[in-house]
C-alpha cells in the first residue's frame, strides 16, 4: 500500500481545503510532520484512517465530532484520498454525518454519510468499471484489498508508540486483549467455550444417569422395605430380587389352603340356610291362612260398599256437571251487571237495549274512531315539530356566542407563536453550540488538572535527583570498601595460605609437607567472608543506584510529556480560560434546556390557531343552518295546528276523543256479550238437572239423594278393591307353599342352628380374603422388585461408558482451558497467542539490538503466571550487560521509547504476514522521540532508515527540534484562527 495524494476539507481544526501529495513528500523516502500542539498533525492521520474505514483510531473516534468549527456553512466536510494497493490505483471519497444550517427556514438539519470509490486506470477483475458509492461496499473492497481490519491497520502502520508503551508494561490479561484483535484468535476461544459448554452438558447428562441409578435402587428399597447399605450394588439387588421371590411363593400356598377352608364352611352355611328358610315359609303359610279365617265378615261388608259405589258413579258424574252449570250462571249474571255498570258511566243512554242494537251503536263509534287515526300521527308530528323549533333557537344562540367567544381568543394567537418561534430559534443555536463548548471545557479541565500537576512532579524530579545521587556516592563508597578490602587480603594472602597448613600437610603453594617457616598477620586479617559480604553490599547500592537512575529517567519523562501538552501555558492562563468557558456553557445550557418545551409550545399554539380557525368556521355555519330551518319549519307547524284544533272537539285533544269513542264502543260489546252468555248458561242448567233425574232412577236408586249418599271417592274405592285383592292373593299363595314339594317331610316347630354356621363362614372368608391380599402383595412387590432389579442393572450398565467418557472430556477441557495436566496454565487461545507473541518479540529483537547497539534482546516466557495464574504471554528483555532477563517495566523512559518503537515494528511485519495484507509501502510513528538522547537518536534515525528500503515511506510525527535539522523534508502544520493549514518545507512546493 502507497500513499499518493490527501485532501481534506473542512475536517478537524481545517477550515478549508488543505492538500498533501505525499508522492513529493516521501520522495527522500523520510519525512517529519510537526507544529504546534493542537494544530492538527494527528489529524492528518486520521484524515487517512477515516478515508479508508470511516472511523479515526483511538477515543477520538468515540467522540464522532470530525467536521471542522471554523468552517463555512456552505462548505462541506469532505476527506480524498488516493493511494495504490495490490498495482490497483483508486480514489476513495468520505464525506462524515454532520449538522449544517437549513437552507429554507432556520433550525440545522442532518447531512448524512456518504463514501465513493473510483477507480484511477483499469479496474481489478471482478469490480464495476464505475467504481463504488455505497458506504457498505466501499468498506468491504477496501478491507478486502488491504487485508486487514480497521484495529490492525491502525497497529500496523499508524504506530501509536503510548500503546505500545502499555502493552510493553501490560499485564497478561491486557496483553492477550490486544493480540486477540490483531490476530482474530476468537475461533479458539470458540473452541474453549465448546469444550466448556460440552462438558457441562454432559456433566448434566452424567447427573442424570447418577441420579436415575440412585432412584431405581431407593424405588427397589422401598418397595422392598428394607434400608440401602453403604456398599450397596448389584449382588444386594439380586439377594433382595430372590428373598422377594420366595416370599410370594410362600404367600401364594397359605392362600390357597385358606381358600379350601372356606368353601367348606360356605358349604355348610348354605345347608343350614335351606333348612331354615324352608321352616319359616312353613310357619308363615299357616299365619296367613289363620289371620284370612278371622277377617271374613269385614271382607263382606267391603264387597257391598264396593258394588252400591260403582253403580253410584253414573249419577255422581251428571250431579257434579250440573253443579258447574250453576257457577257458571252466577258467574255470567255478575258479569252482566259489570259491564252495565261500565255502559252507564260512559253516558250511554240506552244501557237495557237488546243485544242488536248494543252491537250496532258499537260498530258506529268504532267506524268514527277510525277517521280520527290519522289525526292522531299528526298531533304527534306536531309535538316533535314543536319541540325542534325550540331546540333550534337555542342552537343558533348558542352557536352565535360561541362564535362570539372564538374571535376573541384568534385575535392575539399570532403574535404569540411569532414570539414563541423566536425563543424557540435562540434555544436552538444554543444547543447546537453545546457540544463544541463542552469539548473546549473538557480539553481546558484537563489541561488545568496537568498543569497542577507541573509543581508535584518538579519536586519529584528534583528528589529522584537527589536520591540518584545519593544512590552514586553510596555506590562509589561501597565499590571504594571493596577495592580496598580485596587489596588488604592479597597482602595477606600468604598468612591466611599459612593459617590452613597443618603436620603432614601438603603446602598448596610448593607441594612439601614440611613448614619450617610459616608466614604471620600484620594486624586484622582480611577473610573470604568479609570479602564477600562487601560484594554483596556494592552489588546492592549498584541495584539501587540503578533504580534510582531508572525513577529519575521516570521523573523527566512524565515532567516533558506533562510540559510538552501544556504548550507554555500556566494553570492561572487555562483557570481563567476554563472559567470563561465555563460560564458560557452555563448561559447556553439554561438556553438549551429550554428547546423541546419551547418546541412544544410551538406546536401546541400553532395547532390551537388551527383549531380555534376551525371551530370558529363551524359555529357560523351552525347558526346559519339553524334560521334556515327554524322559518321554514315554523310556518307548517302553524298550518297543522289550524287542523288539529278543529278535529279535537270538546276533548283535550284529537288522541283523547279518539280514545273516548274507542273506550264506549268497548263497553256496549262487552255489555252485548256478557248479556248473550247468560241466557245461554240459564238454558244449559235445565237440561243438565233432568238428565240427573233420570240417571239416579235408571241406577236402581229411589232418589237423586240416595245415589249420591252411596257414592265413594276414587280414593275410597281404589282401597276397597286392593283390600279385596291382597286378601285373595295371600290366599292363593299360602296354599301354594304348602303345596310345595320339598316342603314335604318339614316340621314347622324343628329349629336350626344358622348363627354358629355363619360365624365360622364369615372366619374362614376373612382369614381367605387375608391370604389372598397378602398373596397379591407379595407376588406384586416380586414382579415390582424384579422390573426395578432389571432397570437398576440397565442404568448401571450405561452409567461406567458415561463416567469414563465424561473423565476423559473433562481433562482434556481443563487442558483446553489452561488448567488440570496443563503445567503451564496456557489455554488453547493463550497459546496461540503465545505462538504469536513469539514471533513478535523475534521480529521486534531484530530491531531492538540494533537501536541499543546489542545490549537489549525481547524474551518470550510460557511460564504460569504468579499464584497459579494462567501463562504464555509473558514479555520480558535480556541485558546482556549484565547476563540478566530483566521485566520490561524497569527500562528507562528512552529505552522505553526504543523498546515500543522495536515492539511496533515487529508487531507490523508479524500482523501484515498473518493476514496476508497489501505489501506496506507507507508507515508513520507517531510522537516518543522526545525522550532519546542524540547518540540514541543516531541509532533510531539507522533503523528508520532501514525501513526505508525498497522504496518504503515512513513519516514521523514529532516535536523533537534536533528531528527538524536531521530530516530534510518536512510538513509543517500552522493554527490560527481561522483555521490550520499546510505548509511543505524543505522540498519543491506540492501541497496546499
């Protein structure tokens, strides 16, 4: 991938259009991008990032905020970008989502995102000759040419050494975090959470086959009744399945012999039964034949009550119908004098008139009645019509008021909304200024917190000072104690050799074993111990005097970045700068606040005009509509009314003489019919009286009077005949007993014994019924021991496979997942990661060595971590200076820097080989130099130079003044207020 041409307008502190040809920028193959602090040199590469993904790195792509302050209304924010990847040349255009002023009318409106892609020469097989225009596709072409994701692109070639600076530092969590994303590692971390997920669902499964085992042998035990031992297992279940067997065995003989005993005793009771129902029907035969002979006479005296009833029942039968006849003409003369005396109250003048002429003076009134009905509809309509009159004078009084009362609200509602449009405008300009001022507070907050901060870490700078140099002096001092020591016991070597001879002794210096002479002390003698002792205090001030170096360099780090932010500026200079702010993010807060309900106001007043115009429109043509009507209908009702006046008579009204003709007409044919039935009824009575007469004489009776006296009730007879019957049937049936054969040879007076029979059946039932439940019961536990002895041996048999199935996946999970017989706590990600990591700190070495002219080298460790904790990405560097690995936290500020700037180049080879990305023909470091001293300097400058090789481009973003004397070619960004711009020095003029 190589960087040709950028432009960009109206994007970040660029309030116009600002180009970069970086085919005239990186001709030398190097060049520096600096200015001053704000000016907007990151944002240049931003402006790259945004071009080819749609998003800048880091937090300032949380904020979204790309569109320049400065800029004009009318002049939109746009990013170009032309650059080469794969021999393909393209030219990709961005435009972000911003807010711009309407155009019509006041308020802001959204512009949305737009993105283009086009191709410069002869598309790639495959793609449109047109090129591209929409977001989504422009994203997956260009990340499909790169290789690489937005995240890697952003690691790989804008080297952002803070970054690696903390993953140099960073714990194992940290540092996996990042390698993940650069390396998409996610499938094995899929591959753990299968093995976890796996085995927790078989874990389950395993549970459930536990658990089943477990309840068929508690099922078995309780149906059983017998208590679980500890060791219980297969052989328990058989010994229980047998002792089951036998026992309903056992139970199935005494039930059998049971039940032979009791059909001999049932034998026996039945016998006894016989005999002594055979008596008893024999006693009962003679009482009923005995107790027929005394009720003779009675049953005589029933008969002839009997035969004097039923030839009563012909006369009985008229007697009662002529009885009715004479309620009925009661009934009909009480009705004759009610409907009279109805006839009479009407004012009929002729109440006692025959039937005829009652009916045809009702058929008169009826005919007058009918001419009047259609009046009657009339009066009604009349009513109604009435009634509307009224109703519709006072809706166009009403409605006439309301139109009144609405004018009155319309007259001052323009106004009111003019004015309410106007705050709502104010309140809107204040809240699309909001998140610019926020920011500015933010940016000047944390300006004013570092600033506070210069005095504490002046101090400790100045004490890291003071304690270097204690450190040195005691260093020096221990190093002096040393020296003088080790020359004190070279001098008196030869004693201490002499101390050590003894007879016999060989000399270590000549071999013979005599000492004629051996050599003495001159003072204290100096030991081997004492010797030691002293190295190992200078040892330890060299630790400190190191240490207190590595803080000082610490100090002087953290105090140039923290001066170096501030650009010059005071705390008091940013407090009154953050006060201001402040207080106008205040006044346009309470403007803001108030937008939607302002907004609402608008809407709600603006419908209410609306409304208000509406009802007002509707109230006139209400009152219109009510006059029109009420003149027209006012005149009809007066033409009827003339009508109805004259049809109603003396009456209240047309209804009420309807009604009284009606009512009199009812009265004369009620009258005429009450009058017609009587006489019927009188003429009816005669005739029923005679046959009466008759009857009683044909029935054999002397009068009417005696038939009735012999009559009986249908209660009374029915009585006598069942009386009469039953005695006959208890006759037939006594006799018939003692007809019966097999009550020959019977004695009435023997007696039999049945109590004693039944009470010895009613045992041996019992004592059968016993047997054969317990019987049942102990053949159904068998059958239900043997099924449970049978599942308990399946769920057995299925449960050892599972066990030693689930054994090994858990394992070979606790491997997968950096735990169990895994010795160094890697899991299958981490490893992965580790192998990669390995090849970063291989690639990185390379470089590292180089710029610390040999001393420093990167170490992978796939160690466990501290307390089990899991290993594999661990990182640290080889002094060779001193032999040792050292953590990577104890590099000094500078060798920090080389250690990032090392760790990120490496990082870069390792991540564009993984993905198989575009060959990087363009790079950029971005800011660290400042913490390097010239000759380290000297050595970075080399291996930038390096990568320069095969005509790759590197630029670096920096304030390091000694850079600007070194690199020939150079962009300078400049602010103002109006706006930052470009500005190329060092070589022929190719930006704007």
């Amino acid at each position: 991938m190589r960087l040709h041409r950028l432009e960009v307008t109206a994007f970040g502190p660029y309030a116009g259009s600002e180009i970069v040809d970086f085919d005239a920028l990186g001709a030398d193959g190097l060049f520096l991008l600096h200015g001053d602090t704000g000016a907007g040199k990151t944002t240049l590469l931003d402006a790259i990032a945004f071009a080819l993904f749609g998003v800048v790195p880091g937090a300032r792509g949380q904020v979204k905020r790309l569109r320049c302050d400065l800029a004009d209304p009318e002049t939109p924010t746009e990013v170009v970008l032309e650059l080469t990847v794969q021999g393909h040349r393209l030219r990709i255009v961005r435009c972000p989502e911003y807010q711009r002023p309407k155009r019509r009318g006041n308020g802001y409106t959204t512009q949305p995102a737009k993105a283009s892609l086009a191709w410069v020469g002869e598309a790639p097989h495959g793609q449109r000759p047109e090129g591209l225009t929409r977001i989504d596709e422009v994203a997956r072409t260009v990340q499909r040419l790169l290789g690489m994701s937005a995240e890697q692109f952003f690691q790989v070639v804008l080297l952002p050494q803070g970054e690696f600076a903390r993953f140099l530092r960073a714990e194992t969590t940290e540092r996996e975090q990042l390698l993940e994303r650069l390396f998409g590692t996610r499938r094995f971390a899929d591959v753990e959470r299968w093995f976890r997920e796996l085995r927790a669902e078989r874990g389950r499964e395993l549970d459930r086959r536990r658990q089943d085992v477990r309840v068929w042998l508690e099922r078995l035990a309780q149906v059983a009744g017998e208590e679980i031992p500890e060791d219980a297992a297969q052989p328990w279940v058989d010994d229980v399945r047998r002792r089951a067997e036998a026992a309903a065995a056992e139970a199935a003989e005494y039930a059998r012999a049971a039940g032979v005993r009791r059909e001999h005793a049932d034998a026996v009771l039945h016998e006894r039964r016989t005999t002594a129902e055979r008596v008893r029907r024999l006693r009962a035969a003679h009482r009923e034949l005995a107790a027929l002979a005394d009720g003779a006479d009675e049953r005589a005296a029933a008969r002839a009550e009997l035969e004097s009833a039923r030839r009563a029942t012909a006369v009985t039968g008229l007697a009662a119908e002529a009885d009715r006849q004479a309620a009925r003409l009661d009934r009909c003369g009480q009705a004759e004098l009610a409907a009279r005396a109805a006839v009479a109250e009407t004012g009929f003048e002729q109440p006692d008139a025959e039937v005829v002429v009652l009916r045809e003076r009702a058929g008169d009134l009826r005919e007058e009645a009918g001419t009047l009905a259609g009046l009657v509809e009339e009066a009604r309509q009349q009513a109604r019509d009435q009634a509307r009159l009224a109703e519709l004078q006072e809706t166009a009084t009403y409605a006439s008021a309301q139109a009144a009362a609405l004018g009155e609200k319309l007259d001052g509602l323009p106004e009111r909304i003019r004015e309410l449009r106007e705050e709502h405008e104010a309140a809107a300009g204040a809240a699309a200024r909001l998140g610019d001022v926020r920011s500015r507070e933010a940016t000047l907050a944390e300006a004013r917190a570092s600033a506070e901060q210069v005095p504490a870490l002046e101090r400790a700078l100045a004490e890291a000072r003071d304690a270097e140099r204690a450190a040195i002096d005691a260093h020096q001092l221990a190093r002096s104690e040393l020296l003088d020591l080790r020359e004190r016991r070279l001098a008196g070597m030869a004693a201490e050799l002499a101390a050590n001879l003894g007879p016999d002794l060989p000399c270590p210096v000549c071999g013979s074993a005599e000492h004629p002479a051996p050599a003495t002390a001159d003072g204290d003698r100096i030991g081997e111990e004492q010797e030691r002792a002293a190295a190992d205090r200078e040892r330890a001030a060299e630790r400190r005097r190191e240490a207190a170096v590595d803080e000082r360099h610490r100090a002087e780090n953290g105090l140039a970045v923290v001066r170096e932010r501030l650009g010059g500026q005071s705390a008091d200079d940013l407090g009154h700068a953050l006060a201001g702010v402040r207080a106008e993010l205040e006044r346009l807060e309470g403007l803001a606040v108030r937008r939607d309900r302002l907004d609402a106001s608008v809407r709600s007043a603006e419908a209410e005009l609306e409304d208000l115009t509406e009802k007002r429109a509707a109230a006139d043509r209400a009152v219109s509509e009510a006059d029109a009507e009420r003149r027209s209908l006012a005149e009809y009702v007066e033409q009827r009314g003339r009508r109805l006046e004259e049809a109603r008579g003396e009456h209240a009204d047309v209804a009420g003489r309807r009604e009284h003709l009606l009512r009199v007409g009812q009265a004369l044919d009620r009258l005429a019919d009450a009058r017609a039935e009587r006489a019927a009824a009188e003429d009816r009575l005669r005739e029923q009286r005679t046959a009466v007469r008759d009857a009683a004489l044909g029935a054999g009776f002397e009068s009417v009077e005696a038939a009735l006296a012999a009559a009986r009730s249908e209660e009374r007879v029915a009585e006598l005949e069942r009386r009469l019957r039953e005695a006959e049937d208890a006759e037939v049936r006594a006799r018939a007993v003692l007809e019966e054969p097999e009550l020959a040879g019977v004695s009435p007076d023997e007696v039999v014994d049945v109590d004693s029979a039944r009470a010895e059946a009613e045992e041996a039932r019992v004592r059968a019924e016993q047997a054969v439940s317990r019987a049942h019961e102990a053949e159904g536990r068998a059958r239900t021991v043997t099924e449970l002895a049978e599942r308990f041996a399946t769920a057995t048999g299925e449960l050892t496979p599972a066990e030693e199935e689930f054994a090994e996946l858990d394992a070979l999970t606790d491997v997968v997942n950096g735990r169990g017989q895994n010795a160094r706590r890697m899991s299958l990600r981490s490893y992965v990661l580790a192998a990669r990591l390995e090849e970063v700190a291989v690639a990185a070495t390379a470089r590292l060595r180089s710029m610390s002219q040999g001393r420093y080298s990167f170490v992978h460790s796939d160690a466990a971590g501290s307390r089990g904790t899991r290993g594999g990405l661990g990182l640290d560097v080889l002094d060779d200076y001193s032999g040792t690995v050292r953590p990577a936290k104890t590099l000094s500020g500078g060798e920090s820097f080389l250690a990032s700037l090392a760790l990120a180049l490496g990082l870069a080879d390792v991540v564009a080989a993984e993905t198989g990305g575009a060959l990087l023909d363009t790079l950029f470091v971005d800011e660290g130099f400042g913490t390097l001293d010239a000759e380290t300097l000297d050595v970075v400058m080399d291996v930038l130079d390096e990568l320069r090789a095969g005509g790759r481009v590197v630029g670096l973003v920096s304030h390091v003044e000694e850079l600007r004397q070194r690199i020939p070619t150079r962009l300078r960004v400049r602010k103002s207020r109006s706006g930052s711009s470009i500005e190329l020095e060092g070589a022929a003029p190719a930006v704007g």
